[in-house]
C-alpha cells in the first residue's frame, strides 16, 4: 500500500514542479551579451570615425594624420631662441670664469659671457680687434690671442679693461701697439712686425705695474722710451735697434741712480755693438745679452 502511494506521488506532484532556471549562468549570459554589444558599439563608433577622411588638395587625410600635420606646421611657426651666450660656450669650453676658444679657426673675436676673467683664444684666424668686443666685459685679468692674423686693434680695445694684467699679442702681423690698460703686468707681442713709429713715446710711462715686456723678433729701429721703473725683463732681440742713448735705461743727470728691478735685457740678434755704449748701462746690476765687438 505504502508503495502505492508513493508511485502515485511521483506521478501526480513532480511534474507540477518546474526545475529552476539557472540564474548563475543566466546572468553570465547576460553579462558577456551586454559586452559584446557595448565593445560592438564602439567598434562601429571607432571605424566611423576612422572612415572620416578629410579632403585636402583632391588627397584623403586621416584624421590622425591632420592632426599631426597641424602639430608639426605649429611647430615650424615658432622662432628659434636666441642666447648670445650659448653659442660661445658651445664653440668653446667655459669654465669658472676662463674661457677656452683655441685652435676652433674662429675668425673674430666671439661674445663673451659678462664673469669672464680669462680669455684663451690663441691659434685661430683672427685679423682685427674692436673696441666693442670688450665693451661690456669688465671683469677680464688674461687675454691671449697669441698664434692668430691681428693686424689691427681699435682704440680703446684694451684700454678700458682697468683689471687686465697680462696680455698676449705674440705670433700676429701688428705693425703698432694698441693703448694698453693701466694695471697692465706683461705685455707679450714677440714675433709681430713692429716697428719704432709704431710705439708711442708714452706708451709704457704710466704703466707702473708692468713686469715683463716682451718685444723680440719685430722691426724696431730703437729701445722704447720711458719704460718705467717696475719693468724686471725686457726683451728686444732680433730687431733692428742700432743705436742707444745715456737714457735709454739710465738717467744721464744722476751718476747715482740705479734701476734695481731690471733683471734680464735681451738683446741679441740686433746690428748694434753694445760696448760702444758702455755708459748707457752704468745703472744696470747686470749688463745685456748681445754682441758687444
């Protein structure tokens, strides 16, 4: 009986029960649907956009291409930038206040930056010196333009450097001196095509701090005047010089006045015979290098 009963409630009940829907994977059905239809809208957006060509000169451009274009045109529109500075000290080496433009065949004089102290600048091809390439640069103790074509300097190229206290001018084509500054301690113009006329009689008086002066291998016909009382070396040799005076490097009026700060005269290579002018180093501690019979 009790068999009976439960073959009739299989029969009866469990088709009336209904299984239940999967919700789990119906809702990961639905998930994965409303992606594809959101990733398929933005494909059609995505290639509709891409589809917009726009027409210039009769040719299709892209619309990532037109915005590159016009990136790059606004960039050719904008002016470079100008730094008096930069191009020197990319030319040549600045440094603490020194700069180095050596052996680079710069043909003038280039823009300085205004703390410099130290200017090396030799072996180039450098013909002319101005006033205004020092103008505003007055913090310079060292100029070398040894090695370089200088033919000629302006006025007050160097006059007004108050703190310049060595300067090179050596291996050029001067045929006179500049006016040189007043602090000025050695002054180096060897091997130039120097003459007497083109030194002015004053040239080195008021120089009271120069030390060395270094004038061989020029065209001088005669020892400059006035040269003052700090001078320790002089070179002249291999000049012209013929002849010298009691007051070339004395005082004719004072037998007892002694130049005790002259160290070393050169002389040699010159046509003159220095034992016909004894008289004219009787206040040297030291007689000159030179032929003297």
């Amino acid at each position: 009986m009790e068999t009976l009963q439960a073959t009739f409630f299989l029969f009866v009940f469990v088709p009336l029960v209904n299984p239940a829907p999967p919700l789990q994977q119906e809702s990961l059905q639905l998930y994965e649907y409303d992606t594809d239809v959101s990733m398929g809208s933005l494909t059609q957006q995505d290639y509709e956009m891409q589809s917009k060509d726009i027409r210039k000169d009769g040719t299709n451009v892209s619309l990532d291409t037109s915005l590159i274009l016009q990136s790059d045109d606004s960039q050719l529109d904008v002016p470079p930038t100008k730094d008096t500075n930069l191009p020197t000290c990319l030319l040549c080496v600045c440094l603490s206040g020194s700069v180095y433009c050596e052996e680079i065949d710069i043909e003038a004089v280039p823009p300085l930056p205004k703390e410099t102290a130290y200017l090396y600048a030799r072996f180039n091809k450098i013909k002319r010196i101005a006033a205004s390439d020092f103008a505003d640069i007055t913090t310079l103790r060292r100029i070398d333009f040894s090695g370089n074509r200088i033919e000629e300097i302006e006025d007050g190229a160097f006059s007004k450097l108050l703190l310049l206290e060595e300067l090179s001018l050596a291996e050029n084509r001067l045929v006179k001196l500049p006016v040189l500054p007043p602090k000025l301690t050695s002054l180096n113009a060897n091997q130039n095509r120097i003459k007497s006329r083109g030194i002015k009689a004053n040239a080195f008086k008021k120089l009271t701090n120069l030390a060395y002066l270094y004038l061989g291998h020029n065209a001088l016909e005669s020892v400059p005047l006035n040269l003052p009382e700090s001078l320790r070396i002089l070179h002249l040799q291999y000049n012209n010089i013929t002849s010298i005076t009691d007051d070339t490097f004395c005082k004719s009026n004072n037998t007892r006045y002694i130049r005790t700060r002259m160290d070393e005269i050169r002389m040699e290579g010159n046509p003159i015979v220095l034992a016909k002018h004894v008289n004219a180093f009787s206040c040297l501690r030291m007689l000159p290098v030179g032929t003297y019979y």
